[in-house]
C-alpha cells in the first residue's frame, strides 16, 4: 500500500498540494498563469498560518482522502490507497 500511494504522490503531486495547501494556482485545470484562480484557494498568509499552526493542514488532508472516495478516485483505486475500509 505504501508503495502505491508513492505512485499517485509522483504522479498527482500539483492535485495533492492544490488539495492540501488550498493553493489558488495549482490545481489540475488551474494554472499559475490562469486569469480566474480556484474558488477554494487561500491566500498566501492563509496558508503560511495553515502551515506554522499544522491543524488546517491536517484537516484539509483529512478532506482530500474523504473527497477521493466520493467519485474523485474509481473505488478499485480508493481501497488500493487505503483511504477506503474494505466492507
């Protein structure tokens, strides 16, 4: 399990720090160079606070394995990462 989620950490690096940085320019269709910036980013103070307090950061990760198993991810993948309990 370890190994594939290494996997999808090399593989969806910009998704995972969009996700759990709520950065406004990093997503997967949302460029840094993109005129319209995600409507679930932060700005960079929000972040740096996210960053030296660590619990939005911990939540936000927290919402990134719940999100992947609600349609984001194919079941198959969700319980491959272990975000999902067999039932």
């Amino acid at each position: 399990m370890l190994q594939t989620r290494f996997q999808y950490a090399v593989k969806y690096w910009r998704l995972a720090i969009h996700l759990i940085f709520k950065t406004k320019h990093f997503g997967v269709n949302n460029l840094w160079w993109s005129q319209q910036p995600s409507a679930i980013g932060w700005h960079w103070y929000q972040i740096i606070f996210g960053i030296l307090t660590i619990m939005p950061i911990v939540r936000n990760y927290q919402s990134l394995k719940v999100r992947s198993c609600l349609g984001w991810l194919p079941e198959a993948e969700c319980l491959a990462l272990g975000f999902k309990p067999k039932a």
